[in-house]
C-alpha cells in the first residue's frame, strides 16, 4: 500500500531553494505565495502532500533535493512537520511557518489562511526583508 497509494502534487520544485510544504485546504494558497515570491526573484516551491498515509517520503525527498531549507505551513499543531522531517533526513532545516487559528469567525482560519499572511512568514522564515 505504501507504494502504491502515495500521491502528492509539486510546483517549481526544480530549482527552488526554499520549498514550502503544506496539504488540505491551504495548498492553493501557498501555490500562490510560491507564484508572488517567484515574480519578486525568489527561488520558492510548493510540495503537497495529497496522503498523509502513506507519507510520500520519497518524493519529498526529491523535490528538495536542491532546497537549503524547508518550510512547513500548516494550520494546526504541527502534526505533519515530523513526517517532513523523516523524508528530508536532516539534509536541510526544516522550519514551521504555520500555527494553530485563533479566529473564531467563519470557518475559524482568520488571517492565517490568506496570501499576504503566509508570503509575509515565508519572508521571514528566509530572511528576506521587503520594503514597501
């Protein structure tokens, strides 16, 4: 089952040397931080992972193969940063870049689960400081 029911989906991974790892609901938003940081220069991917069992470890594996460092988005605890951990292999920092939401309105993601929220901790998670 491990080889056969792994899926996931990469964006710009190739050459990224910070890729973003997140799943659900908010890899489209992350696909569009990736899109805004790569417009500004930034070399930025996006693995997300459509299992979390089987955890495509592989995969993950190959899509930072050329990252210095990874970040993980999630809102939660952080219940899929150590299945990120294992499949890079201490190779690279991995870093959270998520949290648990606050927000007690709709459907409870507040300002977490926005564009401008996530590409602002990306920023800062790379030490890359914009100047408005």
């Amino acid at each position: 089952m491990a080889r056969v029911e792994q899926r996931w989906e990469s964006n710009s991974c190739e050459d990224a040397d910070t890729v973003i790892v997140s799943f659900g609901t908010s890899g489209p938003f992350v696909d569009q931080v990736v899109e805004d940081l790569r417009a500004d220069g930034l070399r930025v991917g996006a693995f997300r992972p459509i299992t979390l069992w089987p955890f495509p470890e592989a995969a993950l594996a190959e899509a930072t193969a050329a990252a210095s460092r990874v970040l993980v988005f999630e809102v939660n605890a952080g219940q899929m940063i150590d299945d990120v951990r294992l499949s890079v292999g201490g190779r690279v920092p991995v870093a959270p870049v998520g949290r648990v939401s606050i927000d007690f309105s709709g459907m409870r993601q507040g300002e977490i689960l926005t564009v401008p929220w996530i590409r602002d901790r990306v920023r800062k998670a790379i030490g890359e400081v914009r100047v408005s």
